[in-house]
C-alpha cells in the first residue's frame, strides 16, 4: 500500500472542533506511522480505502487541513502542522504525496 495521511497532516477547523484539532496535534506522529500496520490502517483510512474505526478523528480532520494548509490555525498549531508534514514528507514521501493529492484543492 503506497498511500498515506500526514500530514499528514498534516486538519482543520472549524472554533467548535479546536479541542479535536489540538489533540491532534499533540499526537506523536513518529511513534503512531512508525509502526507499519497502524501506518496502513491510517493511510488507508484517509484514502477511503479501508474502515477508519478509531482513526475516524483523523479522517475527520485531516482533508480540512490539508485543503487549507492550516489557515484556520492558531499561530502555534501552524508551527506544529509544518513540523508534523516535514517530518512525515522525509519519513514516508510516498504516503504523504498520495494523501496531500487526494485532499489539496485542485488547480482550475
């Protein structure tokens, strides 16, 4: 499975979700895609591909990030969702290329 999230992160939000985004970006996502079956079941997940049950948070979240690259983001979580979409972008270019794509707005 070559897909994945990031970034993804790489969420977000809308004032009323602002306590599910912080949590979200207070997750370790070095801990959370290093191991490869949780990795496949996230990236599967935001790509439609798979039932999300417990990463529903995340499919929740993440396409509105990802469409406004944090623009509803507080300064801090800005600082946080660059740092998170880097290190996934170094760590698994694949995934998070197949997720961003999935999600970006499409240039007309």
């Amino acid at each position: 499975m070559k897909t994945f999230i990031l970034i993804c992160l790489s969420a977000l939000v809308v004032a009323a979700a602002a306590d599910k985004f912080d949590d979200l970006m207070n997750v370790d996502f070095e801990k959370l895609l290093g191991d490869e079956e949780t990795r496949k079941q996230l990236v599967g997940c935001l790509m439609d591909e798979l039932p999300c049950g417990e990463y529903q948070s995340y499919r929740d979240l993440i396409p509105d990030l990802i469409a406004t690259n944090c623009g509803k983001c507080t300064p801090e979580q800005k600082k946080r969702h660059e740092e998170v979409n880097k290190f996934i972008l170094e760590k698994y270019p694949t995934e998070y290329n197949a997720v961003v794509n999935k999600y970006r707005p499409k240039a007309e």
